[in-house]
C-alpha cells in the first residue's frame, strides 16, 4: 500500500478515540477518460449472429420437461451467441 502510519486522535466527543491516517508516500493516477461501454451492431455482426442462431440445434433446450429448465437452457444459450456476436468494447464519449 505504501508508506503510512496510524495514531490515536482523542477527539472529546465520546469514548472512542478517532484514527488517524497518514499518507507519506501518495501517488495519484491521471484521471481516466470518460467512456462508455457499447456493442458494434452492424451489417456484419447481425450476419454472424444468425448464423450462429441457425446452427444452434437446441437439443439442451428440448431435453427437458420443465418449463424453467427450458427457458434457462434457451436464454443461456441465446446470451452466449449474442455477447459473442456482439463483445462490448470502450467507446470515447
């Protein structure tokens, strides 16, 4: 963490004495550039996205009877398809 000591801060307000923190080494990052987070939605990654949509066969999706298995099953199957197709990526505001 660096170098640092702690003391006793008798305050007079309770009981308790207050800690106190001294920093003598503090280094400071720059500040970070504001972004954001975004998906590339275009021509290209639609295309790769169906496509890996239609080669799903679903089986793990219809092995089951239950109802919340199945639309588990689906809806992991559908995400990892869709955050594939479309990684999020920093984008500068």
């Amino acid at each position: 963490m660096g170098n640092y000591t702690i003391s006793p801060l008798i305050n007079g307000l309770s009981d308790h004495d207050a800690q106190c923190i001294t920093l003598h080494s503090y280094t400071s990052r720059p500040p970070l550039k504001n972004y954001r987070l975004i998906r590339d939605i275009n021509d290209h990654t639609i295309n790769d996205f169906l496509n890996q949509l239609s080669c799903e066969t679903w089986d793990n999706v219809f092995s089951t009877d239950d109802v919340n298995i199945m639309f588990n099953s689906f809806l992991d199957t559908y995400l990892k398809m869709f955050y594939s197709s479309f990684p999020l990526k920093r984008g500068l505001l």
